[in-house]
C-alpha cells in the first residue's frame, strides 16, 4: 500500500521529493495502488519504485528516472513518457495502450502480457525487453531498437515498424498480419511459427531470419534450410 509519507514529500514538489531521493538513496519508496492520473511528474525520480497497481493514466512522466522501478499492472495510458528512463522496469501486465514513449529507454525491462495498443515506440531504445505476449496492435515503433527483444506471440498486427532494428529478435507465434515493415531491419529474427499475413517482407531486410514455409510477399520455401 501507498506510504503516506513518501506521497506527502511528492507532495509539495518534484524539486524536493528528488532531493529527498538523493540524500535518502537507500529507501524504496512505496506508491502501490497510489492515484495519480493526470498528475505533472515531468523529471520525477522514482527509480525503482514500488508502483505496481498505480493509476498513471493521461500523467506526464516525461524524462523521469523510472528505471527498475515496479509497474507491473499499473495503469499508463495515455502518459507521456517521453524520453523517460524504464530500463530493466518491471511492466507485467501493465496498460499503455495509447502511451507516447517516443525516445524512451527500455532495456532488458519486462512487459510480458502488456496492453501497448495504439502506443508511440518511435526511436524508443528497447534492446533485450521482453515483450512475450504483448498487445501492439496499431502501436508505432517506428526507427526503434528492438535488437534482440523477445517478441514471443505478441501480437504486432497494423504496428508501424518502418525502420525499426529487430536483429536476432524472437518473433516466434508473433502476428504481424498488416504491419508496416518498409525499410525494417529483421536480420537473424526468430519468425517460426509466426502470422505474417500479407506483409512485404520484400521491403524488409530478412538476411539470415528464420520463418516458416510461407508466402509473406515474397517466395519462401524455408530459410531454416
């Protein structure tokens, strides 16, 4: 549950709650199931924060520390988080669906079973995260750096992926049935088992990726070969 006096600190600003961060680094701050929909913590510091249950919805998180903070079932649609610091978050079943994290970082942080619908990834930084599960319909990730991100079944149906980097990705039982792959980077992506649709991956660069025999608009008659 929510520790009253840390929500009172944050309370009276972003400039002293981080301050009290700095000199009181070793404290975990606890936010669990705490409302701050449509809250301004622009810059905020709440590194590994508990968060999880936290009503985060339309907030403006932009540029915030929130690396290897917990924010697993959290409510995040719609926040700006912008350029925000989430590597290695804990997002399980978190809700972003129409979040902006255009130029975020996401490394190795967790998003298993995710609602990113409708959500901004343009140049977000997201190597190594694992997305296992995760719900993109419609989402844009548009140039971002999926290098190794762990796309097991996540259903990436309409996504903008135009320029993204997804080299050695893990694609396997993913859907991609009308996604947007000009110019999209899978060289060494794992596709087996995968829904392609009708997608060009002609557009794309597929250099040494694994799919199964099909028709994905270009002839493929088995790369595992």
């Amino acid at each position: 549950m929510v520790e009253q006096y840390h929500l009172d600190i944050l309370q009276k600003g972003i400039d002293e709650w981080n301050q009290w961060r700095q000199e009181h680094h070793s404290i975990q701050p606890d936010f669990t199931g705490a409302d701050f929909r449509s809250v301004r913590l622009r810059r905020v510091n709440l590194a590994g924060a508990r968060l999880n249950c936290a009503d985060f919805s339309g907030a403006d998180l932009g540029e915030s520390l929130l690396n290897q903070a917990d924010f697993s079932e959290a409510n995040l649609s719609r926040a700006n988080l912008i350029s925000a610091d989430l590597q290695g978050a804990n997002l399980i079943a978190a809700i972003l669906i129409a979040a902006n994290l255009s130029e975020a970082i996401l490394s190795e942080a967790i998003l298993i079973d995710a609602d990113l619908r409708g959500a901004i990834l343009t140049g977000a930084e997201v190597t190594g995260t694992n997305f296992s599960g995760a719900n993109f319909i419609s989402a844009d990730l548009q140039g971002a750096n999926l290098i190794a991100a762990i796309l097991i079944a996540a259903n990436l149906s309409e996504a903008i992926l135009s320029e993204a980097i997804l080299i050695d990705a893990d694609l396997r039982g993913a859907i991609l049935t009308g996604a947007e792959v000009t110019g999209t980077n899978f060289s060494g992506a794992n596709f087996i088992d995968a829904d392609l649709g009708d997608i060009d991956l002609s557009r794309a660069n597929i250099e040494g990726a694994r799919l199964s025999k099909q028709r994905a608009g270009i002839d493929i008659e088995d790369l595992d070969e």
